[in-house]
C-alpha cells in the first residue's frame, strides 16, 4: 500500500517545518513537500504605526539576521523620506550587512551543517551536532565560534548590541562611528581571514568525497536572482537586481529594487505558510529563482576583492553556466565569507568613514517606499505605503527564504526520489537525514518568511483540565 513519510520537525534550521514524503504502491517517491508549520504575521500587525518605528519594530522577526531587516527597512523609509542618505552612513551600513553576512553564513556553515561533514550522515544522531562536533573537532568548533563572534562584535561596535540593534536610521544612521570602534574592528580582521581561507581550503580538499551529494542535493536548472553594481559585482546593500539562466545568461539587469513587484510575482500553497514568490514573465510555478550566496555568485560578474575574486574564478569551474547545485550554497558560503571580511577593511579605510555627517532629516514626502538588500539568505524587501500622517496602510516583507520555497520543494523530491525511492521498510534515519540536509543547504530562516495568512488548514481543540475535549473547530 502507498504511504507517507514524515520527518517532523526538520532539525538545524532556524524555525520550524517538516517534510512529508509520499511512496507509491511499490515503494517509489511520487512526491515531496516542505512544510512551514509556524505562523507570525509580522506585516498584519504593523499596519497602523508611524511608518518611522519600523527600523526598530521589524528587527525583531528574527533573531538571526535582524540586521537585514533593520536596513531593508531603513531603506524603505529613506525612500517615503525621499532623502540621499549620507556617504559616511551608507558605507557604515554595509559594514554592519557585512558583519552580519560573517556571523550568519558562520553559524550555518559550522554549527547547522559540518556535524553531517565531519561527523557523517549516517551518525547517531545524538551526537550528530554542534556538541558533537566540538567534541571529535574541537579546533572546527573553535573556529566556527570565533569567526560568528567577529561579525557580532562588529554588530554591537557600530549599533551598540549584537542582536535587534535600533542603529539605522530612517535617512541615514543615529551615531558614527568612532575611532577606538574602528580600531576594535580592524583588530579582529587578521584572524577572521585566516580562519575564512583555512575552512575554504579544508572544503575544496573535501570536494571530491561529496560528488554524489552535489549531484543530487537540488541540482536542477533554474533562474538566479541577485544584486549587482552598475557593472555587474557583487553587492549586498545598495545595488540593482539581475536575474541569470542557467547558462549564466543575463535574463534582466539592473532592475530598480523599488519595481520588484513588476518581475516578482507571489504565491501560497494550502499546505504550508510560506510564501511561493515567482519571475512574474515565467508564471508560477515555471517562474521558479533562487537567492542567496549560490545566486549572487552565479548572477555577480566578479567580486571585487583579490582574495574572493580568485575564489570566485575556482568556484565557477563546477558549472559550465551557473553552478546549478544547491549543495554548494557551502560553498559560496564561504567565499562570501572571504569577500566581507576583506570588503569590510576596504570600507573601515575609507577616509570619511569617522564623519559625524550620518543622518538627513526630513518629514514624509512620499506615501510610498521600497527597501531592499542582501541578507546572509537572499534578497529581502520591504515594501511600505502610508498615509499622509505617516501611518502604514500596508506593509509587504518578501523574504529571501520563502524565494527559495520553491527550488526547496523540487530539492527536497529529487533528493528522496534518490536516496529513499525503492527502500521499502529499510529506510535508516541518516537516508532520512539527507533530505533534511538539502534543506539546510538553502539555510532557511523560517521565522521571517511565515507570512501567508489563510492558506494553510488550521485545527483548534479545547481540552479540559481532566484531559477530555471540550470543543473543537477547524479550518480547511
């Protein structure tokens, strides 16, 4: 008889989701789908105040990248202020995405994802985690901490905490930075580069033992969407939006993020509260992209760091167009890594970088605003309209993650119809455990994304003190 699978919940991700995997007759995969089982609803309940007390309100989705959405919304806001916001503070916010891009792609890297790398897929695991790593690779571990601590230290040095700083700013950011802070984050540089270039060494020595993973682990063609300078490099904070094909073709360039909505078109399914975003001339779901460190090295014509650009030349040696497989979002993690460590010393010697010029005041002039950047997951935008007081009537967050929904659905299917297809009963738990690495690949933050209200089928029970229902109500 058919059955389903259920892996509830997928474990190392932030968030929470399970994954069900449907057999046939004669035990084969027909189908597998990734489900976000949380809900927040973070844009329902922000309608209604001052569009000016989103760069603190919206940080607190998530506790991972709150820098993202502490600037995507800045940047929204800069844009309902319709100010140019200053130099000195510009660059001040791209130190601190870079900061973040370090600490997350750190944590991902080393603490979600290396326990199945060194540890094995198939290991118990009880011990097939951060503890259990830190026990048989302790100098990894160590690594891992010390590299997340860099880019957290750089956080609290410019917005004065670690996690949901208020620091940006609508028109710029509310304090400069000071030359003892620069001076506490230039001291940290050194080690943060050599333990980057160790781990990438480590991963390219190791490539070769991963075949059957890279080939399998959401290795299909797609569409991959990024930001990029005006002459194509790599950008985290104030670019334009390019979408390549598969061959590394350049579907679209330049596009202003603030028109996001005339390309990206979203969806929702009934069985999850993630969102589907789409490539709108493609339709849903042919329309399917990726983001994230894979997409911005496929879509990016270079880096623009000596260090990273020679990685970047290796890492585009695994494809003949773009690097299709999803298993080297690794990968690119690292070499993003690379990059923002030597971007951000670039950044700190600007000789502006101590102005005290870091904030334009103005009242609202625009009922409108889009903001956008990279955050550690992909593109993420912000997207606000208000009224003539400066009260939001709607807020809109397309988040990185729920860009990914759709290419995390056809990974996770291939991978099962690979690695559990024709098992039968004899399914072992770390078969199991590679479905739910090809969706740590993508890294997703589930807290941020979880945003389709009124999709997903909703029961309510009510239990009495002696264990008995009392009432019960569903929606379908």
């Amino acid at each position: 008889m058919s059955q389903r699978i259920v892996i509830d919940p997928v474990t190392r991700i932030e968030g929470h989701a399970k994954i069900t995997i449907h057999l046939s007759d004669d035990g084969e995969v027909e189908d597998a789908r990734f489900h976000v089982t949380e809900f927040r609803g973070f844009e329902k309940f922000c309608e209604g105040r001052s569009f000016r007390e989103m760069p603190v309100i919206t940080p607190r989705i998530c506790g991972i990248c709150p820098v993202s959405h502490l600037l995507a919304s800045a940047k929204a806001t800069d844009a309902i202020l319709a100010v140019e916001v200053p130099p000195t503070a510009r660059r001040l916010r791209q130190v601190m995405n870079l900061g973040q891009l370090v600490q997350s792609h750190a944590l991902s890297f080393f603490h979600l994802s290396s326990p199945d790398f060194l540890l094995g897929f198939d290991s118990d695991p009880a011990q097939r985690n951060v503890f259990g790593l830190a026990g048989k690779f302790p100098d990894v571990a160590r690594d891992g901490v010390r590299l997340r601590r860099f880019g957290q230290d750089l956080i609290e040095t410019l917005g004065g905490k670690r996690i949901h700083p208020h620091w940006a700013v609508p028109g710029g950011v509310a304090a400069p930075l000071t030359a003892a802070g620069r001076d506490h984050i230039l001291s940290g540089l050194p080690e943060a580069l050599d333990i980057a270039e160790r781990t990438l060494s480590y991963w390219k020595r190791t490539l070769e033992d991963r075949q059957e993973e890279a080939r399998v682990f959401g290795n299909f063609p797609s569409l991959f969407m990024g930001m990029v300078t005006e002459d194509g490099g790599l950008e985290h904070t104030d670019g334009k939006l390019r979408f390549v094909d598969e061959k590394g073709e350049v579907v679209q360039d330049q596009i202003d993020p603030a028109d996001y909505a005339k390309w990206i078109g979203e969806a929702g399914e009934r069985d999850s509260y993630l969102k589907s975003p789409f490539f709108r001339p493609l339709g849903y779901p042919a329309g399917l992209y990726r983001v994230g460190p894979l997409a911005r090295l496929n879509v990016a014509s270079y880096c623009g760091t000596p260090k990273a650009d020679a990685e970047l030349a290796e890492f585009r040696q695994l494809g003949r167009g773009a690097v299709l497989s999803s298993f080297h979002y690794h990968y690119a993690r690292l070499v993003e890594i690379l990059y923002a460590i030597e971007r951000i010393q670039e950044l700190l010697e600007w000789p502006d970088i101590l102005s005290e010029d870091v904030e334009a005041i103005a009242m609202r002039n625009r009922t409108s605003g889009v903001g956008a950047c990279e955050a550690p997951r992909g593109t993420l935008f912000h997207d606000y309209e208000v009224a003539k007081g400066g009260l939001l009537t709607k807020v809109n967050l397309v988040i990185a993650t729920g860009q990914n929904n759709l290419a995390m659905n056809r990974a996770v299917a291939q991978i099962a119809k690979h690695f559990i297809g024709g098992k039968g009963a004899r399914i072992e738990e770390g078969l199991l455990n590679r479905v739910e690495a090809g969706i740590r690949a993508f890294d997703p933050c589930l807290s941020c994304s979880t945003h389709a209200f009124g999709k997903m089928p909703m029961v309510v029970e009510l239990v009495g003190s002696e264990g008995q229902l009392l009432d019960r109500r569903t929606r379908s």
